[in-house]
C-alpha cells in the first residue's frame, strides 16, 4: 500500500470514528474512559499534539471543537450527563495508580 493511500485511509477512518461518536450522545466520556482508556477530550489533546508536532498552532477549545462538531460548552450542556456511582468508582479503581 502506498503511504498516501495509508494516510487517506486512516483519515477517512478517523472522521468515521467521529460521526460515529456524534450519532452516539448517550455515550458519555466517562463511559468511554471506562471501556477504553480514552474519550472524545483525548482526542482533542491529541488532535491538538499532532497538530503542533507538524508546526500547526491550534488552542484546544478549537481542537475540543473539532472532536465534538460544536463548541465543548454546548455540547456538554446539550449531552453530558452526571456521572453515576458505579461509573465514578470504575474510573476511580482504573485510575488508582
């Protein structure tokens, strides 16, 4: 495969990881942290690293922005539930060390 065709591919990939998770609200970053060690704001640190490895300027508000397809504000307002119990203490046993 060549590296272009790897790279085009990877971005599709990862814009369809992004829909997915926009047609899927109800799945709360603590649930995401829960299963996977990740979530939507990881993925705006990330965005943000790769993006000022390669020489790109870019606040995380805007990255955070990209990731949720809306301003972080709104759509935590609109979508973030409170986090139960069982999901706190979860994060918590994972998150220990």
């Amino acid at each position: 495969m060549k590296p272009e065709t790897r790279t085009e591919i990877e971005a599709a990939v990862f814009r369809r990881l992004l829909t997915h998770l926009d047609q899927h609200k109800e799945v709360q970053n603590i649930d995401l942290m829960n299963l996977a060690s990740f979530c939507r704001n990881c993925l705006s640190k990330w965005y943000k690293a790769e993006a000022e490895a390669r020489g790109e300027s870019l606040e995380y508000e805007a990255a955070r922005e990209l990731i949720y397809g809306e301003p972080y504000a709104d759509w935590k307002e609109k979508y973030q539930t409170e986090a139960s119990a069982e999901q706190l203490a979860t994060f918590n046993q994972k998150n220990k060390d």
